[in-house]
C-alpha cells in the first residue's frame, strides 16, 4: 500500500517532475529509512538521482552512531551523503529558543543550503500522516486558528517534498519490515516529557480506543480542507492587505481607521499580515495579541513577545520608537539677530510690530507664535523641555504638565525633546507647534506685538 499511496501523493501534490535530483533528509529512523528506500524504489519510474542529508544534532549520546549509519546506508546504496553537526543545545540557548524549534531552524537551514550547492530540485523529508495528526492536535491544544490547522503543507516553495503525508505511520513501519530495511531507534521518542510524545503515545491512541478508530485519518482531513480555504482567504487578506499596510520613511504603517472599520475575522488577518510584515514570520504570537492589536484605542500601546510594542497614534499603528537621548540645550536670546540652535536643526527669528500698523501673520502653531511684546522680558531663555514645566495654554482654563499637552497633541515620544521651549522670566512663552501661553496672548490693550517665527 505505501509505494501506490506515495505515487498518489505525487500526482496530486506535484511533488516530483521526471529527471528531479532529490535531496533526502534521513536521520536513520524507521521513516526516513522507509522514505529512502522507497524513493530507491521509485527513481527508475521517475528517473530520479538522489542524494542523502544528514543532520547530527549533538542531543544524545547515540547521535554519532546514527551518523555513521546513516553514512554506512548511503555507501551501500552507492549515494552521496552529506553531514552537518551542530550543537542545537548551545544555540537554542543562545538565541531564546526551546530544543525542538531551534533543531527545525538549523535542520531546514542545512537541508536548503546542501541542496542549493549541489543542485538538488527537490528536498524530501519523512512526515507521514500520523506526524500531520499529531501536528494539529498539538496546534489545537495549544489554540491555534485556522491558518494552523493546516498542519504541514505536502510542499513548500516547489522545494520541499513530503512524499510519506499521506501514509499512517502504521503502514511505514508495515513496508520496513516486510522489507527487512535496518534503521535506529531514538530513544528519546519514548521520553514522555515531550509534548509531541504524550500526544504520540497516549492521546491518540486514546482517541482511537474511545472515540473513532480512524481519528488520523480525520485529522488528515482537516488539515487538508484547511489549507485549501486558507489559499482563498489569503488572496484575499493580501489585497486588504495592499489597502491598510504601507511604508513611510522606512516604517511600517497599518491604517488603524480601515482596522476598525474591518469585519473581525477579516481584521485579524490583516493584523496577522502586519505582524509577519514587522518580524518576518508569526512565530510566538497568539489570538490575544493579534486582538491585542486589533482593538487597540487611540494612542495606546500593545506589548507583544519578542519585546514588540506597536501603538497607534493619528490613526496609524507602527513599532514605537524608542525614545532618542534627551537632547540638552540652552541658548539667551536677545531676540533681534536670528537665533540657530544645531542640536535640533531649527533657526528662527524675531520681529516688532505694531498693531494696527502692518499686516498680521496668520496663527501657525508649527512655525510662528504672536505675543503681545510689553509681557515679554529680553533676553529669552530658549531650551528643550525639562521635568516639572507648566504652561497654561491659550484659552485653557489652568496650567498643565508640558508632557501632558503634548501626549494630547500627539507629539511623538520620540520628538519631545526637540521642540524648543520658549521662556521670559522663568515662565513659559511659548512652545513649537503649541499654542502660545495665556499669560502671553494679544489682547485689545495690545500696543506693539512680538512675532517669533522660523524660517
């Protein structure tokens, strides 16, 4: 049954073209043993040339010798062979990850990197079917949506093969000994610490027992139709994504208002698309951080793994920038020559006028601020902000917290420090791109009017 099961997968997947090099991922256990032989089986029928990688993780203690019989396999069956040895313990530690998930990195990165340098079509590794239904119970447990009940694709990028995915493990370890075909046991398939192992070894055939014998079979299934529906909702979710996701100075932006205005299923992937926009893949992040996202208010931040923050602000949600060093300075102005501060980039310069007598400049909070000119003493203190400064804006009511008045105009974090503060005799004037000070404004006692305004 497995050699007419794998040819099917073939033809259905289009997992092999005729002539293919393929480069077979073996770890010298039952499935990858099965695979290979049955490949060896197939290569007349499909003029395939094979070759034979192996990856030596350095977990156990039996890690060597499953390299050298993975070697002594290969020279009996006249193929080339290539070897790698890494130590995943070490680098799992190094880089955050646990034990499994670095070991797939460095396997996949090994396999990709072989293949490309000795020009194999196609990479085949050994999942079977009974690896699919433990996959999605796993991913079920752990509370995946639908994308990940998908399990694992037969095929990836037109490189990656999985020829055994259709095949219950039951049937591989059937076609190994009726075939008398040697392999190594891994011990550690047995150490029921491992989450995969207790689903392996205890849940489905649990399931089998009290519910329904062919419970991998269905998760087959399910996995199937998954990916099928997951093809149309993603060109879909791209278009939106098209729409709503953008870069501006190098960032990546999500329209928050397009968001919000989003049904919740179509909403969350989006999110999930701006996600593996900002770090590449969705690894490490759950239902609650894509809602997380998804309904985050007006300039209110969500915390995500991998010390992600994004926050939305002015109808926008990004990566929050971290906050450059403070900037200090502090310049006297006289306020008759132009005054340069390079710290920040800006000059600005300072007229007198007379009310009544020339034309009035129009309000522009951004580049200039009108003060009435007997409330200002020279020379002018001009600084970055410091803890503790208070104004009272024009036409508010009391004095307020700087940091305050500009977290409600939506000034950036980030920005704050280079807005030049304005003062006469301790008390604030007038702050860029804010309005000026009560204390300060124009009124119709007004005589003569100071304008300070940057070019």
């Amino acid at each position: 049954m497995l050699l007419p099961q794998i040819k099917k997968s073939i033809a259905r997947h289009g997992l092999l073209k005729r002539g293919d090099k393929v480069l077979v991922a073996c770890s010298g256990g039952a499935d990858s043993s099965a695979l290979l032989a049955a490949l060896m089986e197939l290569r007349g029928e499909y003029a395939l040339r094979l070759a034979i990688g192996h990856f030596n993780h350095r977990l156990r203690c039996s890690a060597n010798d499953d390299e050298r019989f993975v070697i002594r396999m290969a020279q009996k069956l006249g193929l080339p062979v290539y070897v790698r040895r890494e130590d995943i313990r070490t680098f799992a530690a190094k880089h955050g990850l646990n034990i499994e998930e670095a070991g797939r990195q460095r396997r996949y990165k090994f396999l990709r990197e072989t293949a490309g340098r000795i020009g194999a079509t196609r990479i085949a590794t050994a999942h079977t079917l009974t690896d699919q239904a433990e996959t999605v119970l796993m991913r079920i447990i752990r509370g995946s949506g639908p994308t990940g009940l998908g399990g694992i694709a037969p095929c990836i990028d037109d490189l990656i093969i999985r020829p055994l995915i259709e095949v219950e493990r039951r049937e591989v370890e059937a076609y190994v000994r009726a075939r008398k075909i040697p392999y190594r046991e891994d011990e550690t398939n047995r150490d029921l610490r491992y989450q995969r192992n207790r689903v392996r070894r205890r849940l489905i055939p649990y399931l089998e027992r009290n519910f329904e014998p062919k419970i991998v079979t269905h998760l087959g299934t399910l996995a199937e139709v998954s990916r099928e529906e997951e093809r149309v909702w993603e060109q879909y979710s791209q278009a939106e994504a098209k729409r709503a996701i953008f870069q501006r100075k190098g960032r990546a932006l999500l329209d928050a208002s397009r968001l919000t205005s989003l049904p919740p299923a179509t909403g969350r992937r989006l999110v999930r698309a701006f996600l593996s926009a900002l770090k590449g893949d969705l690894r490490r992040f759950s239902f609650r951080d894509v809602e997380a996202v998804r309904c985050l208010s007006e300039r209110k931040e969500a915390v995500l793994p991998g010390k992600l923050v994004l926050k939305r602000e002015k109808g926008l949600i990004s990566i929050k920038q971290k906050p450059e060093p403070a900037i200090g300075y502090e310049y006297e102005w006289d306020g008759k020559k132009n005054l340069v501060i390079p710290e920040v980039g800006l000059s600005f310069s300072g007229r007198m006028i007379k009310k009544g007598k020339a034309k009035l400049a129009s309000y522009d909070n951004s580049r200039r601020a009108l003060v009435d000119a007997a409330k200002v003493r020279f020379p002018l203190l001009v600084r970055n902000r410091r803890e503790g400064d208070r104004y009272r804006l024009l036409g508010s009511p009391g004095r307020k917290k700087l940091k305050e008045i500009m977290r409600a105009k939506g000034i950036p974090l980030g920005e704050r420090d280079r807005h030049p503060v304005f003062l006469s005799r301790g008390k604030i004037v007038w702050v860029l791109e804010l309005p000026v000070a009560e204390d300060f404004k124009i009124t119709p006692a007004t005589k003569r009017i100071y304008v300070i305004e940057r070019p």
